[in-house]
C-alpha cells in the first residue's frame, strides 16, 4: 500500500506544480486567468507521444478518442492530476483493522 499512496503522492504533486504554473502565468499577464488544459501541456512536454497516444487509441476505438479522451484533455491539469492523485491516495489508505468478538 505504500507504493500506492506514492503514486497518488506523486500525481498530487504533479497537480500542484500545474496549479503554481498556471497561477504563475495570470500574474505575469494582465489578460485575466489563464488555465492551462492537461492536453497543452502534453503537447508541449512531447507531442510525438500525443501523436502516438492518438493513433494507438483510435486503432481500437475512435469514438473513445473523441468523446472521452478529448474531453479529458480539455479539463485544466491541476484538475486532472489532483483528482487521480486523491483517488489513488484514497485507494491506498491505511484501512483500520476491525476486531471482532464472538463470546
């Protein structure tokens, strides 16, 4: 359980360098918020692994590409990133151990 709870760590991590950077971003501009979507940011750190991304998942289904997938790409990363992370880290959670008697 502990690898998990690193995993979800590391996603939660990820999100919050999201979060700085886009907040990073509104106060350098005066153009109002700026909200950086999770597929920018995978274009700019690789886009041929966005290309490939998109290839290997149309192949098997395109109706998943375009429905879902393109409309989790859309949503801000701080989002995306944050919500795995909590999820992960839930997933991962120390559970309390039940003792149960029978006299």
């Amino acid at each position: 359980m502990f690898l998990v709870r690193l995993v979800g760590s590391f996603f939660l991590l990820i999100a919050a360098l999201s979060l700085i950077h886009d907040g990073g971003m509104t106060f350098s501009h005066s153009k109002g918020i700026l909200i950086t979507p999770i597929g920018q940011h995978w274009f700019d750190v690789s886009p041929a692994s966005l290309d490939a991304a998109e290839s290997t998942v149309r192949s098997f289904s395109p109706w998943f590409w375009d429905n879902i997938v393109l409309s989790v790409l859309f949503y801000p990363a701080w989002v995306v990133f944050g919500l795995l992370g909590l999820a992960i880290c839930y997933a991962g959670r120390k559970r309390e151990r039940i003792n149960i008697y029978a006299n």
